[in-house]
C-alpha cells in the first residue's frame, strides 16, 4: 500500500510539473514576422530613368541628354564608365546593385580584374558626390555584395530652377547697376555744363540790376 501510494504521489507531482508538455503549461508568445520594412523605415522605389531627361537627388542633377552631372548648377567632370556607375545606382535606390552587375554593366566584352576596378571607380564617384565610405549619405558598400544607393532620386521632363540664396544673383544673368541721373556725361563735362549755367545766371541776374538802376535813374 505504501508504494502504491508513493507511485501515486509521483504521478501527481509529474502532471503538476510545468516541464511536462501538459495542458497548464503556459503557451509561449507568438513570435512576430515583418514582411518586407518594419513600420517606419524608408521605402525607396525602383526609377524608371527613361521617363525623363532630368534626375535629381540632393544638390545634384544628371542631364541624361547630354550626359552631365552637376551640383548647385556647377558641372562636374563625371563621365564613362563612373558616370555609367551612377546611373546603375539610381535605377535601383534601396537595392543592392551587385558588383557581378556592375562587372555586366561595364565589361561586358572583357575579361578585367574587374574587382579592383569596380573599387576604384566607386571611389572617384564616391569623391565627386562628396561622399564617405564610413559615414554614407548616398552610397553604402554592401559587404561581399554590392552598393547601395540610399536616396530616392526623382526623374524630370524639365529641368528645375536652383534656388538662389538671398543677395545671389543667377549665373550668367548680368548684373547692372542703377541708371545714373544724367548719362552720356562725364564728370568733368557735367561741371562745365553747370558752371556754364552758373554764368548765365549771374549774367541775367547782374543785367536786371542794371536795368533796375537805369529806370531809377531816368525817373
């Protein structure tokens, strides 16, 4: 009776165990998934660069026609196969564009040592954007993949005024200054003139007296 009644306590004391799988075991919290950006991050949205002539992002402006870069209006030396590097990067903003890509994009018809090349190019891009490897703004290197571009660029028709800051004038308007009073003169003309004119005043003014004396005179 005794062991019956010592198996029985055991029995009860492994169905009251949390550890036993049981129906009183507390259920676990659900995990969460986000799909795709956890709330508030940015998304960036893939650029159809043939929808216009113009792309724009920061300071900066691509003319596709014409294949320029430029900052604030100021062009910058951009061309080849690093300007081809931009280009990759802004159709894809927020996607990793992969170096194997770039390697597609840029020799397609070579056999280079395109890894080192890739760096290098990435770097003079890097330089001209004003850029930084360890603190980006625009381009981050993704390890053992690829770039990053990190800024939504926006593709336009028509190309947009820069905004001037106060007392700026545009670039290449010309700048003129106030009409002067009296043109065509030059100062030492304009003091002839008045002193002419100062002359014919003491003149006229000298003859009335003149006058004035003689018609006293006669009366």
């Amino acid at each position: 009776m005794d062991a019956e009644n010592a198996l029985a306590r055991t029995r009860r004391q492994l169905s009251d165990s949390p550890n036993n799988g049981g129906h009183n075991m507390p259920a676990p919290p659900n995990p969460v998934f986000w799909i795709g950006e956890p709330p508030g991050a940015a998304v960036l949205e893939r650029v159809l660069l043939s929808s216009g002539r113009y792309i724009y992002f920061g300071p900066f402006r691509v003319d596709q026609e014409r294949h320029e870069v430029s900052r604030d209006g100021i062009r910058l030396k951009l061309h080849g196969k690093v300007y081809q590097t931009l280009l990759a990067l802004l159709e894809n903003p927020g996607e990793v564009v992969t170096r194997e890509e770039l390697r597609m994009r840029l020799w397609s018809d070579t056999h280079v040592d395109y890894d080192a090349n890739v760096n290098t190019i990435v770097n003079k891009l890097r330089l001209a954007l004003v850029d930084s490897s360890n603190k980006p703004t625009y381009i981050e290197t993704i390890s053992k993949k690829g770039y990053l571009f990190l800024v939504q660029p926006e593709v336009s028709s028509t190309p947009r005024n820069r905004r001037l800051g106060d007392g700026e004038s545009p670039k290449g308007a010309e700048v003129t200054s106030p009409t002067p009073l009296v043109s065509g003169f030059s100062k030492s003309k304009l003091w002839a003139v008045l002193g002419a004119i100062g002359l014919t005043l003491a003149g006229v003014i000298l003859g009335a007296g003149i006058v004035s004396l003689w018609i006293k005179h006669l009366s």
